[in-house]
C-alpha cells in the first residue's frame, strides 16, 4: 500500500522552489552612462538590446510548441482564450485577445482579456492594481472558467500578486494554464501546467520591463495564439483566409487573398465574395470546386473550416 509519503505531483514540485532574484530588476552592466549618449548612440542602445528579446523567445520554442499542442483539442472543443496580466504584459494580453476577430473571425466571446485594474487601466496605469492577489482570484471566478478554457498569465517579474491569484482560480476550475515570465523559476511559470520562461535579463533602462521584456512576450504571444489559429484551420496555405473584412483596407485583402488562392480575376472573386457575405474560405472553395456558395459553406462544415480538406473531397 502507498503511503502519504509518496512524491508530489509535478506541479506541486515545481512550486516548492525558492524564490530567484529578478534578472529583470538588476542593473544592465551594458549601458552605465545611457544618460550622457549622443542621440544616434542612444537610439542604437536601445534597438541593439531588442535582439536578446528574440533570443529569448528562440530559446523557448519547445514551451511554446508544447503550449500550443495542448491548448489546440481544448479549444477545438469550445474553449475560450484568456489572457490575464497586470501593466505592459496584461495590455500586451488584450492587443492580442481583440486582434484574434478581424485576422482569424475569432469569436469576441472567446478571446477574454483580464487586466488588473480593469479596462481603465489599458489606457492609465493602475500600478496599485496588480497587487492585490484577491483581484485575481476574483477577476477569474467572475468569468466562470471551464475545463477546456486555456489561461495565459502573463508577468515579467513572474510573480504579481494579481496574475498569481488568477493563477490559483484558474487551477481551481481544472483550466489549462500557461505561464509566461522573463525571469527563470518565477513563480507564475512553476505554478501553471505550461511553462514559457522568455529570459531576457536585466534592461537598457534598469527595471523597465516595458522594453525587451515587453517585446518578447508580444513576439510569444504573436507566436502561440497564431499557430492556434492556424491549427483550427484559419489559414490556407499561409494565406489569411478566415479574416473580417471591416473595413476598405481588409475588403481590398479579401479580394486579394481569393484571387491568390484560387487564379481567378478580380472580378470572379468579388462576384464569389459577394454572394457569400464576404466569407473569404466559402468564396475560395465555391470558385475553385466551381459549386454554388452553399454548398461551399457546408463544405467547409463538415471539413471542420478546412479550405484544403473541403477541396479535397470528391464531387
């Protein structure tokens, strides 16, 4: 018979480390007069340093995989995205969450985006915000999690107390979590399901997370949400076939793409997106199956908004 004694689960193991110093607080041994640079070599310092926020991400690209490898089947089966952050990393988490409409047609309902102090606080720093652990808690609760919602925490220092008390609502509800932070062993990573450590170190301007650290979570944030999308089928070839034309701009792109996908002229491709409410994936497979446009939406349906399964099919 076992007894109590027996190992931890991974995850509780992973917590149980101590507490690292901050490498995104420590002064930058690079730049120690930044404050006497001409402008040119001011400029330079700072879009130099910009090159180890890439780095970082490139390092963790197996997280990233992971992440999206498991966050896919949970939402293919109706999970929502939910991004929740404090400061930099929680608007970095909302510019991602509203932008998934209009490239992907990705449902509002399912892109969440929780910001410590609230939606003010996108526009005015609520730096007191992110302190309050019970907000968090709060915060997460107040949107009912389901199991196959998919939480992306975000924290450069890896441990606001706001983004470490949804952490704990978001585990609580059986949700996937990710956890994304600039510092190695933070807490926020060694608490969630799925760690991505983005380690960029110490900044140009000492503490200011808002740059490498800032780019780096964009970049992997730009990365996982992409290759979800791409997963659940939102993209033809490279081909951004599944966005809202809602304005001039993407009504011109919608055209483009279609006659990309499919060679036909500008004017079959209008004429197909037109009967089609403007539907980008129905115009391509009704032009190149040379079907009417209802019989490409269910295509597509029963191809689950595959573009090359519902062209592949006979008939």
């Amino acid at each position: 018979m076992k007894t109590s004694t027996s190992s931890p689960p991974a995850r509780e193991r992973r917590q149980a480390a101590p507490t690292p110093t901050l490498k995104t607080e420590l002064p930058s041994d690079c730049h120690p007069d930044l404050d006497q640079y001409p402008v040119p070599a001011l400029v330079n310092a700072f879009v130099d340093d910009q090159w180890h926020a890439l780095g970082a991400v490139r390092a963790a690209c197996g997280q990233i995989a992971d992440a999206v490898t498991q966050a896919v089947p949970r939402i293919a089966a109706g999970g929502r995205l939910v991004y929740v952050g404090a400061g930099t990393s929680g608007r970095l988490g909302v510019l991602d969450s509203v932008e998934l409409y209009p490239t992907f047609s990705w449902p509002r309902s399912r892109a969440v985006a929780l910001l410590a102090g609230g939606q003010h606080a996108m526009f005015e720093a609520v730096e007191g915000a992110e302190d309050s652990l019970e907000q968090g808690r709060l915060d997460v609760t107040a949107i009912t999690l389901q199991p196959d919602d998919v939480v992306i925490l975000l924290a450069a220092s890896g441990a606001t107390p706001y983004v470490m008390g949804a952490l704990e609502a978001a585990r609580a509800a059986g949700a996937l979590t990710i956890g994304i932070a600039n510092n190695p062993a933070a807490p926020v990573t060694l608490g969630a399901d799925i760690a991505i450590t983005l380690n960029t170190g110490s900044e140009v301007i000492s503490g200011s997370t808002r740059l490498k650290a800032g780019t780096s979570q964009k970049i992997a944030l730009n990365t996982l949400s992409s290759a979800i999308m791409v997963r659940l089928h939102k993209v033809y070839g490279n081909l951004m076939v599944d966005l809202q034309p809602t304005n001039a701009k993407l009504f011109r792109r919608a055209i483009s793409l279609t006659m990309r996908a499919t060679g036909a002229n500008e004017e079959t491709a209008r004429q197909a997106l037109a009967a089609s409410e403007n539907q980008v994936k129905v115009a391509i497979v009704s032009i190149l199956k040379k079907i009417d446009v209802t019989e490409a939406a269910a295509r597509l349906a029963a191809a689950h908004g595959s573009v090359r399964a519902a062209i592949a099919e006979a008939g």
